[in-house]
C-alpha cells in the first residue's frame, strides 16, 4: 500500500488529519489555491458535459470545470475537504453545477460515467496505478480521461515530494491504458513552481489526457 514521505498509509484517517489542518497548515494553503493549471490546459478546449473530480479537495478544479458549464461531481473521502469545496462554491454563482460526494473512491462505485474524469495528486489507500484503472473505468465512450500526478521520483530529480510510493510515470499510466480503447493525447512529465506555505517550490507532474474510443 503506498504511504506518504513519513510513513502514514493514504487513509481516511491519514487525510482527515491532513484537512484538519494539523500537517503544517496545508490544508489552508490548497483551500485558496487556483485550479491545476494543467486542467486549465488540458480541458479549456473541451466542450462541457459531465464531470467527475476524483479526490476533489477543496474544489478549486471542480468549480473551475463548473464556471465553464460542466456538470461535476466532486468526490472526496476528507469530510473537512468537502465542507470547504461547499463554502467555496456557495460564494459562486456555479454552486448548482457542483455535487459534492463523501465516498472511498476505493470502493465507491459510480452509477454513471462520465464525460470527463479528473483526479489531481490523489493518493488512496491502494496502488496508485490501480487506483487509475479504477477511476478510468468511469469514463463514458467518447468521453476523456486527465489524470495529474506526482512524477517518480527515481526519475532523478532530486527533491522528495509527498510519497515516492505514490508517484508514477506518464509510461506506467500509458502502458494501462489499452491503444484499441484509448487514444492518448498527452503524456508528458513536466516541471512547474508553485507558492507554497509563503514561498515557492518546485512540483514533478505527469499529465496524462486520453479520450475513450468506445
Ligand atoms: C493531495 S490532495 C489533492 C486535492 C485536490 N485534488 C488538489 O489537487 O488540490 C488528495 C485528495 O484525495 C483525497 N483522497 C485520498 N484518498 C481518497 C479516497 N480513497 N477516496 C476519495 N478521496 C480520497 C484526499 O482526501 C485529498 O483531498
């Protein structure tokens, strides 16, 4: 099972903790932040639909998608995370485009798909390439898959992020993602600097963007 850079498993607990604000005041830092600017790319483009946002935090993704016209569907298993994307949308005028669910993603189980599935930096309490094969599953045919995660770290460089046991490649996603299903549009392992607790740091992503043939 993955763990974080100091040992903890990705459970519920684990991100209850992290959301009640005892892990180095993170949680206020994401609770402000602007949406991934990799789903600011990547989905800019795509006409709206419907959408789901796997392990959602504190919404910033989830609202952006729901400014645009998607319909979307913020999963999340931190209840703390969840009352704070429902404040946040509560001062927007896109409130009523965004669902708010409490579910183990893990074992949660969809009764629809989707037009377009997101999930941004989640690590569960399972592997993390499994845990995108599970959420991949719940893309609509026709519909598109972005997945951003944290880059291995023995790709060499250098600073530890939250988990190297959470961290993939965009080759280990690509490789699951069948060519007769799947048509990828982007994989690519970037480098980006973000404000972090008053400074800046630098984030190893992947971004990988599929489209579901059928
Ligand atoms: C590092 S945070 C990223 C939050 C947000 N996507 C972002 O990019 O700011 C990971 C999120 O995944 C959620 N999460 C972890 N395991 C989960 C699970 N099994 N089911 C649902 N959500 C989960 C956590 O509660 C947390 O909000």
């Amino acid at each position: 099972m993955p763990r974080s850079s100091d040992g903890h498993a990705f459970d519920k607990s684990y991100w209850d903790a992290h959301w009640q604000g005892d892990r180095s005041g993170a949680p206020e830092a994401i609770a402000g932040s602007p949406p991934n600017p990799h789903l600011v790319r990547e989905i800019d483009d795509l006409r709206p639909g419907t959408a789901l946002d796997a392990g959602c935090g504190a919404g910033a993704e989830a609202l952006w998608l729901a400014a645009r016209g998607w319909q979307v569907t913020g999963v999340d298993i931190a209840a703390d995370a969840l009352a704070r994307a429902a404040e946040r949308a509560s001062a927007t005028a896109v409130a009523d485009r965004a669902r708010w669910v409490s579910a183990d993603l893990t074992m949660w189980v969809p009764s629809t798909t989707y037009d377009l599935v997101t999930t941004h930096y989640a690590h569960a309490a399972m592997p993390q390439l499994e845990f995108y094969d599970r959420v991949s599953s719940w893309v609509s045919p026709g519909g598109t898959l972005l997945i951003v995660g944290h880059l291995d770290h023995d790709q060499g460089h250098g600073d530890a992020g939250p988990s190297a046991a959470a961290s993939v490649t965009a080759g280990g996603i690509t490789a699951r993602l069948d060519p007769a299903e799947w048509e990828v549009a982007t994989a690519e392992e970037l480098h980006r600097t973000a404000a972090s607790h008053g400074g800046a740091r630098t984030l190893h992503d992947v971004v990988v963007r599929a489209i579901r043939r059928h």
